[in-house]
C-alpha cells in the first residue's frame, strides 16, 4: 500500500529501509549537559567586538529556528499513516526538543534570553525567515498531499539541510581557526549531524511520493519548488547580512559563509533532482570543504568539553577544576 494508506498493524513493515533515519539518531544521542561551556563564557568575554555580535546574533539565529520546528516531525505521521513513519517522526521530534534545550541553555548562560525577543522583534531578517519557516509549517496543516509535498520539500531541504547551516558554519570557523568556543563546536556538531538525517529522511519520502504520485509531482511542482527555493535564499541572504552587520572578524567572512550557503543549497537541490540555482565560486568554494568533512566524520575528542564514544555514556560535564 502508498505511504498516504493507513495500516494499523504494526508488523510487517511496509517500509523498513526508513528505520535506519530512527537508528542514526538514536546512535547519535546527545545532550547539552554532556558539554562544558565554561571556557566559551570566557571565550566570548576576551573576544574582540565583531566577533562577540556574529556569535550572539547566530546563537540567536539558531535558536529561533529550534524553537519553531518541534511539531513538524510530530505528525508526519498525520499524513503517513504507517507505524515505521511514526517511530521515526517522533525520534526526530524529540531531537528537535533537545536542540531546543541546548540553545536556549545557551542563550541564558550568555545572557541572551530577553535579547531573543527583542531580536525577533526588531531585526527584518531573522523575523523574515521565521515567516519563511512558518509558511512551510501552514502548509504542512492542510490534507491536500501536494501541499504536504510542497511542506515537506520547504522543511526537510531547507529549515533542516540549509537553514541553520550559515551559522553553524560561522561558529565552527571560529573554533577550527581561533581554537575558541569549543562547547558551542560541540553541540553544533552534534546538532548538525542530525539536522543532516532529518533532512535525507525527508529526500528519502518525496522520492517515495514521486514513485507512487507522480501525477502530484510533476514537472509543476518542481517549478514551484525551485521558485520557493529562490525566495527562502534571498531570505538566508539578507540574515548573512544581519549576522554579519557589525563587521567582519578576523576568523570568518561574509563572502565564504555566502559561497558555503550558495554551494550548500546547490547540494540540497541535487538531492531532490533540482539543477543548481546558485552560481558559487568555486575556488572560494573549496575552502569551506572542512565543514563537510567535520559533519561527516566521526573523530577523536577533546575529555574535557565533548564525550567520546569510547567511554560510558555521561549524562553531565565535568570541569577538570573540579577532577584535580
């Protein structure tokens, strides 16, 4: 049966190969109190004033997106009615919960939590991209299957894949280059990785519904797609703009974060079977390849500010003042 046909019994799955997106998160699980950000408050105090402002303004950034994504991945199944999609629907909903948890934590520790309102509030670029975001969730409420389609591709591709991924990389530029900010590294990282599952589970259901739809998914709706895709850049743009609006430190600049954003959509639309949109140097291009290779790679960590999978799992960080 289509994935938009109920089945009620849990066994046999329909869809098995899908539950390997439920594994990876749960293989990945993490949360914020595994990490010790004691040396980013530091960090942040001694560093100079253009990079103190794109740090809280991509913290703020990031968790405004956190904040807003929770129920997407909750009611998929809504849509999907098979218990596999379930599983892994509400797996992802409660990483979204912890990613959530991890940036207002960090927010606070930075005393940011009353600048998020005001921020949301006064800056045309984060406020832009949260209705940007918001229109992808209003389409997502309806019962017709090519709006979902069109909800889906708008979420998985870019609030997963792409939205979040400018200011990851501005923060881990900042520790790969400085060696700074190791905590927020961490939880980024982690964050990324998973925000990279949900994104390719959500690739893996539009493959499924052009294989079953095709008549939904036709050559209008790519259109459609690549026209959204067009808008929700001009969006990620101008909040490059905003990130970076008191300057650029000597560690990161506006124009690699645009060519890595630029290259990371091009990506996304490959996955879907969407030609490139964005030209990109590609020279420039290339050096932004770590990041690639930092999401993807599994590695030796730092005991004192991430946990190693070689050891028991830890529930909380240490501080080594406190070990010796």
């Amino acid at each position: 049966m289509p994935l938009t046909a109920p089945r009620v019994h849990y066994r046999p799955y329909e869809y098995p190969g899908l539950l390997r997106y439920r594994d990876a998160i749960r293989h990945s699980y993490w949360v914020h109190t595994e990490f010790s950000f004691q040396a980013d408050l530091q960090d942040h105090a001694l560093s100079e004033e253009k990079e103190r402002h794109l740090v809280e303004r991509a913290l703020l950034a990031i968790a405004q997106v956190e904040l807003a994504v929770k129920l997407f991945w909750a009611r998929v199944y809504d849509h999907f009615p098979k218990p596999e999609i379930a599983e892994v629907g509400l797996t992802f909903a409660e990483s979204e919960v912890r990613h959530a948890n991890a940036y207002a934590h960090l927010l606070e520790l930075l005393g940011l939590e009353e600048a998020f309102g005001q921020a949301l509030e006064g800056a045309s670029a984060l406020r832009d991209r949260a209705q940007a975001l918001g229109e992808a969730l209003r389409r997502a409420q309806g019962k017709d299957l090519r709006e979902y389609a069109l909800a889906l591709f708008l979420f998985s591709a870019f609030t997963e894949h792409v939205s979040l991924f400018s200011q990851f990389y501005v923060l881990m530029a900042l520790n790969r280059r400085g060696n700074r900010y190791k905590g927020i590294s961490n939880a980024i990282e982690a964050t990324s990785k998973e925000e990279n599952v949900h994104g390719l589970f959500g690739v893996e259901l539009l493959r499924l519904l052009r294989t079953e739809h095709p008549e939904a998914l036709g050559e209008e709706f790519q259109e459609e797609s690549l026209r959204l895709a067009q808008k929700l850049f001009r969006a990620e743009e101008n909040l490059l703009d905003w990130l970076f609006a008191m300057g650029e430190p000597s560690l990161v600049g506006h124009g690699e974060t645009l060519e890595f954003l630029k290259g990371r959509f091009n990506e996304v639309l490959a996955l879907h079977g969407l030609p490139e949109a964005f030209p990109v140097d590609r020279a420039r291009l290339r050096d932004t390849e770590w990041f690639t290779l930092e999401l993807l790679a599994d590695k030796e960590v730092d005991f004192f500010n991430k946990r190693s999978v070689a050891y028991a799992r830890r529930v909380q960080s240490f501080d080594p003042e406190e070990l010796f």
